[in-house]
C-alpha cells in the first residue's frame, strides 16, 4: 500500500510537533484534499513556529474562508499584509488588500 503525502506528513509532525516546514506541507496538502479544519490548524501551528513572510497567512485565510470563519480570514490577512510589508513583498501586500476588499463588498 502506498503511504499518501498527506499520511506521510502527518506522521512527520506526530514526529516533531516543533516542525514547522512539518506542519506547513501538512496544511498544503490538507488543502489539496479540502481538509479545511486541518489546513487551518496547522498554518496556524507553523505561523506560531516560524516568522513567515505572508504567504502562509494567505492560504490560512483561504482555509479560513471555507470554514465560514470569514472575521478570522479578514484577521489572517491583515497579518499577512504586515508580515509582506515587512519582508519586502509589496505585490503579495497588494493582492492581500485586494482579497480583504473583494471580502469586504461581498
């Protein structure tokens, strides 16, 4: 039987919880499945684990969305925005403020 990427990193952070790049391939691939609740959890996990530099905050946003979680995913973003901002990634800050108004207008 062939072990899925989902399976596989699963057990990658039942391994080492303190894994970050762990967590965050976990909720990609939760993601690719639609496993929004998953996906949500560990963004959350990596973004505690590691000084991301907005992307995650996106894709947690997006997870956010899914679940109808809607104030959370307007919160993600506005910390994604900073976190571009910071890092030097003005057109990621941009698409940011663009998902927040398209949220915002219904």
């Amino acid at each position: 039987m062939t072990t899925s990427r989902l399976e596989t990193f699963r057990a990658l952070v039942a391994k080492n919880p303190r894994n970050a790049v762990a967590h965050f391939g976990l909720a990609n691939e939760a993601m690719k499945e639609s496993h929004w609740a998953e996906a949500a959890e560990h963004l959350r996990a990596y973004l505690s684990l590691h000084d991301d530099e907005g992307n995650a905050y996106g894709r947690l946003a997006e997870a956010l969305v899914h679940l109808g979680r809607v104030d959370e995913a307007r919160e993600a973003l506005g910390q994604g925005i900073s976190a571009a901002q910071r890092c030097g990634h003005p057109g990621m800050a941009e698409e940011f403020r663009e998902r927040l108004e398209e949220m915002e207008n219904g």
